[in-house]
C-alpha cells in the first residue's frame, strides 16, 4: 500500500505543476526527487515482490533517464 501511494504521488508531481501556482521546471523535479528515487531503488532491490521490484526498477529507470536529458 505503501508503494502505491509513493508511485501515485510520482505520477502526479508533473500534473500538478501544470495546474496551477509557480511552474516547475524539469530540473527542479529531478534535483528534488533524487534522494528519494536513490533510496527507492535501494529499498526495491533490497526487498519486494518480483513484480513490484521489476515495475518499480522500471518506474526508477524512467525518471532517471528523463532527468539525464
């Protein structure tokens, strides 16, 4: 359940900087989440189901290579 809402709120950090208030920019997200998807890789190879570990390493790789744009 814990996850769900961590994967819930990755995916709604983009929508909701383009509803209202100060804009976000892509560099802003990524310095800001940094720590949180390095800890969030940790913790899935550290312990998980094989589908939640697979989605979520997948979810990681995603963000990531976004930011190294």
């Amino acid at each position: 359940m814990r996850m769900l809402k961590f994967m819930v709120l990755i995916l709604m950090l983009p929508a909701g900087s383009c509803v209202g208030g100060m804009p976000v920019g892509g560099d802003a997200l990524c310095d800001g989440t940094r720590l949180a998807r390095a800890d969030h890789a940790a913790a899935l190879a550290a312990e998980g189901s094989d589908r939640v570990v697979i989605t979520g390493a997948r979810l990681v790789q995603l963000i990531d290579a976004g930011c190294a744009a």
